[in-house]
C-alpha cells in the first residue's frame, strides 16, 4: 500500500514538474517592440558531415524562416566551418559524406533562406584546402555566389578578391540603411585573414559614405572561450594520401603564409577603425566576450559561439544540438539582448524546457556608445 501511495504521489510530482516546466516555456519573441534581430549560426561543421546529423540543420533554417516576420530577423550570419573537409573523397571515421555531398548540402540548406532573408556565410579553416606550403583553395565560391540570394545580392556593396585572385563572397559587405535611424555595414573577412585583406576592410570601414554607419565583422577564428583573442601562428593541415585502419593520415601543422590571428586582426583592422563596434566568431568550442575601446574612444563587443562540441563531441554527437544566437538590437539604437535558443529543444513540449541556455555566458545585454 505505502508503494503505491509513494508511486502516485511520484506520478503526480513529475506531472507537476512537467507542467510547471512548459507553463514557463517561453516561444522566441521580440522583447521590445520595434527591436529588430541578427541571428548567429555557429560552426555548421559536426551536422554537415554526418548524414544522420544534416536534418538538424534543415530545423535550424526552418526555424530562422518561420521567424522571419515574429523576430523582425534583417540579417543571419554564419562565422564559419560550413563543411567538414574541403578535399575529401574517401570514406574515414570522420564523417560519412564526401566534400561535394558536404557543400551541396549546407548550400541547400542556406538555400531555405534565399528570397526570404540576407545572410552571410564566412569561411573557417575546415572550408579550405592547402598544400604543402600552406596555400588555400576552397570550393566555397562553387556554392556561394553573389547570385544565389538576390536578397544579398541587393545589399552587396563591397568584395575583395580570394588568395586566387578571385572576386568572392569570402570577403565582401553588405548596406543596410534605416535600422532603427541607424545605417549599418555587415562584413565577413575569411579564416586567417591576409595582410592585404586587413587593409581592404579597414579602407572599406573608413570610406566617406560608411563613416557614420555602424560595421558588424564576422569572422572564424578571433576569440576563445577564455575571453582572449587568439595569438600564435595561423595554420592548418595536409591531408596525407594514406588512410590507415579507416584513418586519414595528416600531416603536422603547417603555417599559412600572410595570415593573421585574432590579435593582429583587432590590431591591423579593427582597433585602428572608428566605426567597427561589433565582431562574431567561431572556431574554439564555447562562449565569450570581451570589449575595448577602438582609435576612436568607441566600445568594440567581441562575441565569440561555437556549439559543435554541444551536441555530444566532434565524432560521436548530432552536431551541436541546433543552438543559435538571436541578438535584438531594441529600438533606441543602443542596446542589444543576446539570447541563446535551440530550434531542436524548442519544436517539442518533451525537450522546451531546455531550450534556453540562460546563464549570464549565454544571456546578456550590452551597450554601445
């Protein structure tokens, strides 16, 4: 009897907890009216190269799509790692899909987006291939095109030329005007950014007809999850041609020529601009922040999200567990709210009650002057 008075009263408590638990479910909504949002999507990477996992992303753009109108969304910006492997063509642990099936399928699904919403798709180190010297080449411009969205195709304004001498989307800028009274320039510079890129987006930043605009940089690797930008030499790796107990041999580090860590990028490029007050990043699993001041007396907000080790680990897990960044910048110009959601958590009352990451690393406001 005492059994089974303790299994209905447990019965009932779960029920409690479950009910308690959606009832403070809260659905992505704007807190203050008038705001408008920039949704970040984190290193895509862990989802693209594992069939099973690629769904998850699907989700992630669907969600961003059926947000458009609630969440004011004017621009999404991914910083990075789209795919995998750049060069991969035979079957390994890591992953189970080849480099074409890797950026078709992240292309598809940036593709939700196309006539619906601008967005920008940075490289990381994982979208490119080297040699032995350490020269890049990548199949993003394949993938990638001016002409994909026409959306970002009307608010391109400004793109550099890629290590092959290419004009690509690598590096390019995207004109918004009139976002709450206030002009804004979207920029991406590539993984590693190169000397004479540095200079492009500094000399873009300071031009006459963007010196009153407010520049949102992203890039791959800036910031780490210890709130300190990156140092060191930038480097990737060879992959050998030798698969070894499903292993694909890699060669040790080799340095990138005329590449630039996160450090030099804030001293070449966005310390000397007056008007560069915000940059996202990826790269190194985890949050961070930090701010400093510029040239010009001016707050810089660094913003580091990578959630590929969420989701269970680089080999074994979904991906990431489908978490985003929704940052609502609220109507006086000067406040944003950087909230952190799982569109996976969210589609179920089963799973809602994790949907939030609510800590003060994943929930915060700050200011710009």
């Amino acid at each position: 009897m005492k059994k089974r008075i303790f299994g209905c009263f447990l019965l009932c408590l779960l029920g409690t907890m479950v009910a308690f638990s959606q009832d403070n479910y809260q659905k992505p909504a704007l807190e203050q009216k008038g705001s408008w949002t920039l949704i970040m999507v984190p290193d895509l990477q862990n989802y693209v190269k594992w069939q099973r996992n690629q769904p998850l992303i699907d989700l992630m753009m669907a969600w961003i799509v059926d947000n458009i109108d609630t969440l004011n969304i004017k621009m999404v910006m991914g910083v990075g790692d789209l795919v995998e492997n750049d060069g991969k063509i035979t079957n390994d642990y890591d992953g189970d899909q080849t480099s074409e099936s890797q950026w078709k399928y992240v292309s598809g699904a940036f593709g939700k987006l196309d006539g619906k919403v601008p967005y920008i798709a940075a490289t990381g180190n994982h979208d490119y291939s080297i040699d032995r010297q350490g020269n890049r080449t990548s199949h993003y411009s394949r993938f990638f095109t001016a002409e994909k969205n026409h959306l970002n195709h009307k608010l391109l304004v400004q793109n550099t030329r890629n290590e092959q001498g290419q004009p690509t989307l690598e590096n390019a800028a995207y004109e918004i005007k009139g976002l709450n009274g206030k002009d804004y320039l979207f920029m991406t510079v590539e993984d590693g950014p190169r000397d004479t890129v540095l200079t492009w987006a500094k000399n873009i930043a300071a031009l006459q007809q963007y010196r009153n605009h407010r520049v949102i940089l992203a890039t791959h690797e800036f910031l780490n999850a210890k709130d300190k930008r990156t140092t060191g030499a930038v480097n990737w790796i060879w992959w050998e041609p030798y698969n070894v107990n499903n292993m694909i041999q890699k060669s040790p580090r080799i340095k990138l020529p005329d590449a630039n860590n996160g450090q030099q990028i804030w001293e070449k490029a966005v310390q000397p601009s007056s008007n560069i007050e915000l940059v996202l990043c990826g790269h190194i699993s985890g949050e961070g922040y930090r701010k400093d001041k510029n040239a010009a007396g001016k707050t810089v907000h660094q913003l580091l999200f990578d959630a590929q080790s969420m989701g269970g680990g680089h080999r074994y897990g979904n991906g990431g567990d489908g978490w985003l960044r929704i940052l609502e910048f609220f109507p006086d110009g000067k406040m944003v709210k950087v909230r952190t959601f799982s569109p996976l958590f969210g589609i179920s009352p089963a799973s809602q009650p994790f949907a939030w990451k609510r800590d003060a690393r994943n929930e915060f406001i700050f200011r710009f002057d």
